[in-house]
C-alpha cells in the first residue's frame, strides 16, 4: 500500500497542524521536497501532537511492513495457474 500523498501546493513558512498532518506521510516516506521537509521537521521539534501523530504513523507503517512478507512459492504457482486457465494461449490470433 503506498500513502504518498503530494501536497498540491508548497506549505507555508509556519505549517499549522492540519497542514503538516497533510503532508506527514509523505514526509515519513522522504517524498517530500527539501524545504517542506525542513518546515515539518520545525513544526514537529515544537508540536507535542503532531509528534505523537507521526510516530503513530511510524508504527502503523513499520506494522503493515512487518505483516507483508513476500508471497510464498506455493501462492506465486497457484496465480500463475489460475491465470493460464483464465486467459489460455491463442498464438494464430495476435498475427495479423
Ligand atoms: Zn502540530
């Protein structure tokens, strides 16, 4: 699952809270630009809520990491299977 979330313009040179909540995804995922980025690391030094925001965000994240391992072998076969039998192979129609 990707969250990144582009602002559609540049923050303010003093976010509020619901600004910086806007855009702390993709500033958690290093999406953002160089001087947003600066303006939430400011805001998050000075703002209690939006620091505990973020690090609920961080651990949500690091929780959906932890629960995807890569699909085993077993399952990669089963698709590809099922994916033959979905759409089997008809090479005479793709010529003209
Ligand atoms: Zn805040």
């Amino acid at each position: 699952m990707r969250w990144s979330r582009r602002p559609a313009t540049p923050l303010p040179a003093e976010p509020s809270c619901a600004q910086v909540a806007e855009v702390l995804q993709a500033y958690l995922d290093g999406e953002l630009g160089p001087q947003d980025a600066g303006l939430v690391a400011a805001h998050l030094e000075h703002c209690e809520r939006c620091q505990i925001e973020a690090a609920t965000y961080e651990r949500v994240i690091a929780a959906i990491r932890r629960q995807r391992p890569p699909a085993p072998p077993e399952v990669t076969d089963r698709l590809t299977r099922l994916l033959d039998e979905l759409a089997p192979p008809d090479e005479g129609s793709s010529r003209p």
